[in-house]
C-alpha cells in the first residue's frame, strides 16, 4: 500500500495536521497504538489560544467549540491569600483565551476525518520507520496479527514524548535538552461548579494549586505534589482539604466539593529536541518538545507547529519545492522556545521549589509583587498567555 503522508500518532497534532493535509488534497493514513476510546478518555489540556481555535475553525472543526468553548477575558493569581486579576483582554488589547477541554478538540477532529473518509488505524501495534534519510520511507506495522508495510513520501511524528519516531533517529543527529522538575501535579476532575469563573493559578507555601474547569459544572484542579506520591494516597478528602487549603478565604469558603470522575498525577518537565527534521521524518507537537502545563502551552504548541509542518508539505507538493520542507524545524524551534521559556518562568513563579531556600522564596514574592503592579510586566505575562502569533 502507498500513501502520501504516513502520520504516527492519533492525538491532537496527527488529527490536525491530518485535516490540515485532507483540505490541500493531500492523502494521509494516521497510524495510532491505542484504541479510539483510549485516545477520546485521557484528560489533558484545557485552555486554547486564539491562534489555535483560528486553527480549529479555519480546518472546518470549529462548530461546537463555537457553541460550547468558554471566552476567558483573564484569569487570577493568587498569593499571599490575596487575588489579582490579569485583564487579558485589556492588556492585549482586545485576545481572550477559550477553555474547551482537549477530549472534545480530540472528539470534533476524529469526527471531521471519519466524515472525509480519511483513513485511520486504531490499535496499531509494533509501528515502525524505516528509510526516512532516503527519498521513499516506508512505516511498518501489525494490526490483528497481520503485518503491514505502508511506502509514502513523508512521516510525521506526531506520536508524543514517549512514541517510537523521535526514538528511531540516529542518536548522532539529534539534540536534547531537558530540565526536570522536582515535583508533580496531582489533577481531579469533578461534577462540581467551579470555584470561579476565572481560572486560579494559586503561589502557597504548601505548593501551587490551580482551579480550572471545563464547563460551568465540571471542574478540574490540581495542586503541586510530590513526585514520589501515589494516588490512592490522596483520597478525594484528603485532597479537597488539601486544595483549600491553599485558596484565598473567599475561594475557600465557596469550593463545592465532590467525588472525583479522574484523578492523575503527571510530572513535570521541559523538553526540546533540535531539529524537528529528519530526512523525511518530521516531530510535531510532544514528540519534539514537552513544557510544564502551567502555561498551558503544550496543545497550543502542537497546533503552530502542524500549522507550519501542512505549510511545509503543501509547498512542496504544489512546487517540488525542498525548500519549503527546509523551514519546517527553524520556524517551528523559535516558536517553541518562546512557549518553553514563558512556561518555565510560571512554573518558577508560582510553584514551591523544595532547594529554593529563603532567598528563593523571598526574590519569587518580590516578582509576584513587582508583576501585579506593573503595567509592562502584567502586558508580558499577557501577551505570551494568549499565545504568540504564528
Ligand atoms: P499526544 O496527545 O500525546 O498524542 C500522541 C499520540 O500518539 C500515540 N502513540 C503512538 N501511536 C502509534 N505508535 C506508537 N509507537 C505510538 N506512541 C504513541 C499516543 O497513543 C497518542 O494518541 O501528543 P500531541 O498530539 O503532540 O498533543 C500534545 C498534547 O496532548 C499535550 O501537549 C497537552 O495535553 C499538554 N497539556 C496542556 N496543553 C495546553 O495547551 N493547555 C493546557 O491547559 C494543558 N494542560 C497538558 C495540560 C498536559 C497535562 N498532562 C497530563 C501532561 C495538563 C496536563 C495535566
Ligand atoms: C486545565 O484546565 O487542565 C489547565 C488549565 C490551565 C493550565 C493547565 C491545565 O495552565
């Protein structure tokens, strides 16, 4: 079998760029280990930039994130015990961010390809890339006990941190960098109103919290944990006390509680490999680069860099043009060591760095101080918030 783009991966940046790909008549075959169902159930991101729902409704996907997405004008910091307000919109001059939890862009995108006859494979296993420094790739796989080998011109990665791609390049060719921080995010998600209308990024001693939602009667919250925690360690109780009590009064004394429908931990991590171009394979999204969620950055950035990878390929096809495929990984690295830096400096900001000592802490105040009293640095913290333009 032959198809123009093989794409590993059936999350957010395969589906994407599979839409982006479908429009400029261009045939793709999305390759996913998992099943539809385990794709459509793992709870994730939850906040989109303009950019990226100008993504959604440019592919034709935008429906019901236009009906059921949440505009958020700001969102609050708290510490202290006190709130401050970031005014995204005024301080951008006019850019909200929409929450719509990442499952349903997943739903809308896995529909729209089902609606176009694109061809997907569920549950594929032992995927596998071969001959992408030559001129005719070929993915291999097996699904049901069958093995398959599928020739294309190109690959995209897009099979996130843990997919076989980035592993199958040369250990010569590529680059890392990493920084790994020492602490996790345990996250609930509950039938349960939101604290607020705004999302809370909450600076404790006891650790970072976050109140977010993804409905007005769903909620989802996480509060800093350690990285050697369990989650049967934390009984819904046990973290309901522990998230309020790292709330403000007010916050605090409304906090509808509830049993818990999802609870995870994740760690935390930033992480980019140079280039994102490999012959003609070519990481996209959590496969090439991972940020802390407290920018809510990593979607967003899946979507610029898919944005840039279908301008790469349709600028090939419709020119023969190599050069087109050369900008792909330089566009993209600016982009993501913009969210990687911005993702960084929050996860500084807000969360309780165990080897900080007492001058960390006091220099991490001074900056919450200087933030929320400042024009030109509430306006940076704004500007990167709502995402920078691609
Ligand atoms: P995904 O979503 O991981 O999809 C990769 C897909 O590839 C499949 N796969 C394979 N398929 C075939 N063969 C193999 N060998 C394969 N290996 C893997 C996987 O099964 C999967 O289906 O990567 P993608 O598409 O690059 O999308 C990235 C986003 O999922 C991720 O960046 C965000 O979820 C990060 N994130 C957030 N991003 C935001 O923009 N805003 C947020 O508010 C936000 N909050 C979050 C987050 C991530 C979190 N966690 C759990 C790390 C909050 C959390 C807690
Ligand atoms: C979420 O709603 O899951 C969420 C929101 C904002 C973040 C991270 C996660 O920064």
């Amino acid at each position: 079998m032959r198809t123009q783009v093989v794409i590993i991966g059936s999350g957010p940046a395969g589906l994407m760029l599979g839409q982006l790909l479908h429009l400029a008549g261009i045939d793709t075959l999305i390759l996913e280990q998992k099943s539809r169902e385990y794709v459509l159930a793992r709870i994730r991101a939850g906040v989109l930039e303009q950019g990226c729902v100008d993504l959604l409704q440019r592919i034709g996907v935008g429906a019901r994130l236009r009906q059921e997405g949440l505009a958020h004008q700001g969102f609050e910091i708290c510490f202290g015990g006190k709130r401050h307000r970031i005014n995204l919109n005024a301080l951008t001059g006019g850019t909200n961010v929409t929450v719509y939890g990442q499952t349903e862009v997943t739903r809308d995108l896995m529909d729209a390809r089902a609606a176009c006859g694109a061809s997907s494979v569920y549950e594929a296993e032992q995927v596998s890339v071969h001959g992408f420094d030559s001129a005719s790739p070929v993915v291999r796989y097996r699904k049901d006990g069958v093995q398959h080998e599928i020739a294309c011109d190109f690959i995209a990665g897009c099979d996130g941190f843990h997919g076989v791609c980035r592993q199958s390049v040369p250990a010569g060719s590529i680059r890392e960098f990493e920084r790994v921080y020492p602490f996790g995010w345990l996250g609930v998600l509950s039938e349960t109103r939101p604290v607020s209308e705004e999302l809370i990024y909450v600076n404790h001693p006891r650790g970072f919290a976050l109140c977010s939602m993804r409905s007005p009667t769903l909620s989802r919250t996480y509060v800093q944990c350690s990285l050697n925690d369990k989650v049967e360690q934390w009984p819904d109780e046990r973290y309901w006390d522990e998230l309020r009590s790292r709330l403000d009064e007010a916050a605090a004394s409304t906090l509808v509680t509830g049993p818990s429908i999802e609870k995870s931990i994740a760690p935390l991590r930033s992480f980019v490999v140079e280039p994102m171009r490999f012959g003609r394979l070519f990481l996209a999204g959590d496969a090439a680069h991972i940020v802390p969620p407290t920018g809510a950055k990593g979607l967003n950035l899946a979507a610029s860099d898919v944005h840039y990878l279908s301008e790469s390929l349709i600028g090939y096809y419709h020119g023969k043009n190599e050069a087109a495929l050369d900008e792909y990984s330089p566009r993209c690295l600016r982009r993501v060591w913009q969210a990687e830096r911005f993702s960084w400096w929050m996860t500084s900001l807000l969360h309780n760095f165990p080897d900080n000592g007492d001058f960390g802490q006091r220099i991490q105040q001074a900056e919450l101080e200087y933030l929320v009293n400042s024009e030109a640095a509430l306006k940076s913290l704004a500007e990167n918030y709502v995402g920078l333009p691609y």
